[in-house]
C-alpha cells in the first residue's frame, strides 16, 4: 500500500467518524481529542521537516 492510498484511508475513516458523530450515533469527546493529537502531531511533522531559519 502507497502513501497516497494510506491517506485516502485515514481521510475516509476520519470523516465516517465525524458523520457519526454529527448523527449522534458515536460520543463526542473521543472525537475531539483525536483532533487535537492530529493537530498535534501534524505540528511535530512539519517542524522536523523544516531546517532552522528557513521561516524566512
């Protein structure tokens, strides 16, 4: 399995949890604190990838 086709995945399982949730037919909090770790981790993601100084 690719990159792309990994992200595919994880897109349409995150938004069939979302759909769910919006439904009310799965709790809230779980969702949003998943949210926030992908934020999170997104974050870290992007600051390894960038070298010191190059914010310029």
């Amino acid at each position: 399995m690719n990159d792309q086709t990994k992200t595919v995945m994880a897109g349409l399982l995150f938004l069939s949890w979302g759909g769910l949730v919006v439904a009310g037919m799965a709790p809230v909090e779980p969702f949003v604190t998943f949210i926030g770790s992908a934020l999170v981790g997104l974050g870290v993601f992007h600051t390894t990838l960038t070298k010191p100084g190059d914010d310029k």
